[in-house]
C-alpha cells in the first residue's frame, strides 16, 4: 500500500485535480484526506496494490500535476491500516 503525500495551492480546483489523477487511471484510494495550512493544502492519498516502481511513476506525474508545489510518496503497511478505513473514504479537515 502506498501514500501520496500532495501539497498544493490554496485553489478550489486542487483537490478534484488531485482526485482526477487517480480517476483517469481507474484506481479508487483506499483514503483521501486534504487538511488547509496557511499558505497550501495537504493532500493524502492511500492506495493499494500498486507496484513500487508504478508508484514511483504516479508520484512524479503527480508533481507535474497543475496546481501541485510538491508530491511524496511512501509505502506503508497494510496491518497498520485499520480495517474499517479499507473502504474508499473521503475526510476534509479545515
């Protein structure tokens, strides 16, 4: 399981371009979560069953995305990720 870590600016259409990412490419994340700071957003995107080298593509794709200062990726742990956020959620934290 793998998550984006998206910073990016303070626009109304960041985050469906972010979310519109992951549509074109038919993959539905396991979690997204976008959290306001003073000068930019904090996008998370958890997904799962991505190669580690398909993953490596999408984040830096993701960083050419318009809106996106910046974009990291990490591999996280699938026993780490409680059962009942194995559905797709979405939680916006303002």
């Amino acid at each position: 399981m793998h998550r984006f870590r998206i910073d990016a600016i303070l626009d109304p259409q960041s985050l469906p371009r972010v979310a519109n990412f992951f549509a074109q490419r038919a993959f539905v994340p396991n979690a997204l979560t976008m959290h306001l700071l003073p000068s930019h957003m904090r996008i998370e995107v958890v997904v799962a069953g991505l190669e580690a080298a398909q993953a490596a593509i999408i984040a830096a794709k993701l960083g050419e995305v318009v809106a996106v200062l910046r974009s990291e990726l990490e591999e996280i742990e699938t026993r780490g990720f409680a059962a009942d956020r194995a559905k797709p959620a979405l939680t916006l934290v303002g």
